[in-house]
C-alpha cells in the first residue's frame, strides 16, 4: 500500500491497515515515495512489516538514493532479487547486494537529513499544508471546480489534485510549462482526472499568488 497516493495526495491509515492485516498473518509493505520527509511520522507509528521509499522527492537527496526497512523477524524470509552470500540470510545487508554503485549520490544524504531535521517534521509539514491552502482556498467555493484530495489533516499533506471543468489536464500542463514555467502533473485516470499541484518548502507566498492569477488565466480563454 501506499503511505500517501501520488495521483491524488490522499494520505492512507497504514497503522490501522498493518493492526488488521498482521492479525490475519498478512505483510504489508508500504510505498513511503510521497510519505518520508513530507508527513511527521516514525517507524513505531507505523509499525509496517516492510517501508521503501526514495529519498529525493521531500528529502531533497540526490536521484538513485532511498532506503528500505524490514522488521527483523522477516528478513529471512524475503529474498534479496540480486544474489547475497548465504551467511547473509537474517542480515538487512543482503538486500544490498546490488554490484558496483556510485558513491556520490549517497554522500548527498547526510546533508538532505541535517537540513531535514533542522526544520523539524511538525514544522514542515505545518509550512506545507499552509501552502497548499494559500492557493487551494481561491478555488474552493466555485462549482465547476473538484478536488479529489481530502481536506482533513489526517488523510492529506501538500499534495492536491484539482480538476477544473472545461479544461484537459495535460493540455493545462502542457499550457503552464511551456508559458509560465509551472510544473505540475496532469492525472488521467478512469476514475478522475485533473492536475496535480505540489509545492515545496521553497514554494514562496508570492509565486502561489501567481499561481492563482495564471490558473484564472487559463480558465477565462487565456489557454486557448
């Protein structure tokens, strides 16, 4: 399961789902891409059997850095996908039995982690949940407007994906790249569809500001 979803930033109970799974024997492993480092959470909060996550994305590390967590009792039983020495069996190591890696991604985490940790989880989060408001709140109250990301501090963080009627998903991302430098993600799913609007601690009042007036833009013919 996912610790958050990235097509929509729903947050998912993973405490509640490990508590029901672990009792019916079942292993949970959990997508952290989207969790560590954006929502203020430990290993014992969680209490998952299995946590992988990337480190770039709300660490700020290098591309090609993450870590995986497997409770002890399972290690042995998991097979590594490249092969490690057998003395390795109960050993986390084993699952870095990978072959030659370059060593100057890794040493950008320590760095990434300092500067994590100098902000403090319940700062971040509380800085990024003000900046998904900051924009998302000039939006709320229009009609032809969904947003498919739950408002509640319990199931989202800064990620929203936001649908306004009329306008194609990638073609407004394709629209605010190419005219305004704006990134976002377009999500086509058959359930839903929208743009997925990600800010980040560097994301400044001024420029969401922007944000809504360039939105608006689009939503009055400047996109055509």
């Amino acid at each position: 399961m996912s610790h958050i979803i990235n097509l929509t930033g729903q947050v998912l109970p993973v405490r509640e789902v490990v508590r029901m799974a672990r009792a019916r024997g079942v292993l949970v492993v959990v997508d952290g891409a989207h969790g560590f480092a954006q929502l203020p959470c430990t290993r014992e909060s969680l209490d998952c059997d299995i946590y992988a996550t990337s480190l770039h994305k709300w660490l700020g590390a290098p591309h090609g850095t993450g870590f995986l967590y497997v409770r002890r009792e399972r290690i042995g039983e998991i097979w590594p996908l490249y092969p490690a020495p057998v003395e390795l069996r109960e050993n986390i190591r084993k699952f870095e039995s990978i072959g030659s890696v370059a060593a100057a991604p890794y040493l950008g985490i320590r760095p990434a982690l300092d500067f994590w940790l100098a902000i403090g989880a319940e700062r971040k989060m509380a800085r990024l949940r003000w900046l998904r408001d900051r924009w998302l709140t000039a939006f709320l109250d229009d009609p032809t407007v969904t947003v498919h990301t739950p408002r509640s501090a319990e199931f989202s963080a800064a990620l929203v994906t936001i649908d306004f009627a009329g306008l194609a998903p990638a073609k407004l991302a394709g629209w605010l790249w190419e005219r305004h430098r704006t990134l976002v993600r377009p999500v086509v799913h058959k359930e839903f569809r929208g743009i997925r609007v990600t800010p980040n601690l560097y994301t400044t009042e001024e420029e969401l500001a922007r944000f809504v007036e360039i939105l608006r833009e689009a939503r009055t013919g400047g996109l055509a």
